[in-house]
C-alpha cells in the first residue's frame, strides 16, 4: 500500500541504551494523525532472528503499525543483529530484560514516549510480559506462541488425541508409545526427587509456572492488555486455544485478555495469507487499547 510505500522510505536508524550499543529501525507514522501521542511500539527479537523478524514479520507489522498512526521501533538485543554485546555478566533472562528497559528508557528521554506497546514471538513474547509485570510505561503486549504450562487438558488432548491411530496402538502396545516415555520420565523425577543426592540442572516445572504465573498476575493487576495467539504447530507446548486460561486459574485475565488460536499457521508465519491476517489482527488490537 502506498502508507506502507512512505513508511518504508522514512524509515531510520535509532541506537539506544546507555551505552548507544542497541541498533534499531523506527518507523514513523505515515497515516491518520496518532490518536495516543507518547505512545510508540516496540518489536523484540524472536530468539536470536535479528530485527526483521521470521520470514519478514517485524519489518511488514511495524509498517502497518506506523500506516495506522503509530511510530514502531524493532531493535536488536545485545549480541543479536548489529547491536553490540553487553559488557556486564548478567544472565541471559536479566541481560534480555535490562536491553528492553534501556531501550524505553531512551525512547522516554529522546522521543518523548510515555506508553508503550511491547510485541514478541516466542522468546520476545516471553520478555514482553515479563517486563510488563514490572514496568509500569508498559500498557499492552502483544503475545505470539509465548511459553504456557501444560495444564490436564493439554495432556488428555496430547495422548488421548493420538489413540485413534492405528499405529499409535501399536506402539502402545509394544512400550514405544509416547506414554510411557511419559510415566517412566515421571516416575525417574520422582525418584530423583526422593533421592538427596540429586542436583538441580534448572529450575523445576512447578517453579517456570510460579514465576510465569507473578509475571501475568502482576501485568493484569495492573490493567496491561494482552494480546495473545497461539499456533497448532506448536503442539509440544500448547494444543488448544483456552490453555493460557486454565494454565493460570487463579488469576482474572478476562478483562484483559484478547485470545487467538492459528489453526493453519506455523510457529513463524511462514504463509503470507496467515502473516496478514496476524498483522491485521494486532493492528486492529493496538487501535483499541
């Protein structure tokens, strides 16, 4: 489209943080005059993709964003793309979580942004509501495959689904069936834990849940909007659409919560049809909120 046309040639470079060590692309906006001024939105790597995104994600949302009124900035955490590595020995999770605090805190001073919009897919989905939990500029997120516990109803669908298949009762039968590669890792973990001279190599599943669980309690307390789209090709993490709901039951995310399930879309939108219709359903979301 022609806004997309003039977003793409007013596009440029920003370098952010402390240290001018984070390297971004702001995309100005291009259409109606921003309804929210000081808001901008922020694009965050998926893994270690650089800030164009799977498949071009990044670079065709922040465009429509800015066609919609919005200036959307996607830059690169340290060590990814052209931004520079940091300098201290943070964590990944910390290190990861200080680059997007540094980075609005540029945008703060520079650009005059007081609200911000965080979107992710994945790992970037991950840090957008961490980071919502605690930063209260924050206002929304926009999550794409974030990682959920697995809840009953995860399990039921993942092995009770596969017993109309033939081949699944065959394995069933002679000890390959995924099933029991499931009860004997529990009953090893039991063991494990019963046992004194075991040693932790990570955090526990129960403790990932706990964590997740502060992290969007603390987001939705606050009235942060979540925007949140989950694909079926990621079965090994989340198989049906409610599975964020019931992962967190203790906690009111219905006032705050917008749910998608992709059903045809693989992990990284390959498909130009469902990339559109993602797009157009998060640039419809941040009009809203």
């Amino acid at each position: 489209s022609t806004c997309c046309s003039l977003a793409r040639l007013a596009e440029s470079v920003v370098l952010l943080g402390p240290r001018r060590s984070l390297v971004g692309i702001r995309t100005p906006p291009t259409g109606p005059a921003t309804r929210e001024p000081g808001t901008v939105v922020v694009i965050l790597n998926a893994g270690i993709i650089h800030r164009v995104g799977p498949n071009r994600l990044h670079v065709e949302l922040a465009r429509a964003i800015a066609a919609s009124g919005y200036p959307a900035v996607r830059f690169d955490l340290s060590g990814i793309g052209d931004s520079k590595p940091r300098t201290d020995t943070l964590p990944p999770l910390d290190a990861a979580l200080a680059d997007i605090r540094e980075a609005i805190d540029s945008l703060s001073r520079e650009r005059g942004a007081t609200r911000f919009v965080l979107l992710g897919l994945c790992s970037g989905a991950n840090h957008s509501i961490i980071s919502a939990s605690t930063d209260e500029r924050i206002a929304a997120v926009g999550l794409i495959d974030p990682y959920i516990p697995r809840t009953r109803r995860y399990y039921f669908n993942h092995y009770f689904g596969r017993m109309g298949r033939a081949q699944s009762w065959r394995n069933f039968f002679r000890g390959e069936h995924p099933v029991w590669h499931w009860l004997k890792g529990r009953l090893a973990l039991r063991r494990a834990d019963a046992s004194e001279s075991s040693t932790a190599s990570g955090p526990s599943e129960r403790e990932v849940r706990s964590f997740l669980a502060r992290a969007y309690g603390d987001a939705a307390k606050r009235g942060v909007k979540i925007f949140a789209a989950f694909t079926a090709d990621l079965e090994a993490q989340h198989n049906y659409r409610e599975q964020i709901v019931e992962a967190f039951p203790e906690i009111p995310l219905a006032p705050v919560l917008q749910l998608h399930y992709f059903t045809q879309a693989d992990h990284t939108f390959s498909s130009s049809r469902e990339r559109l219709v993602l797009i157009e359903m998060l640039v419809k979301w941040i009009a809203q909120v």
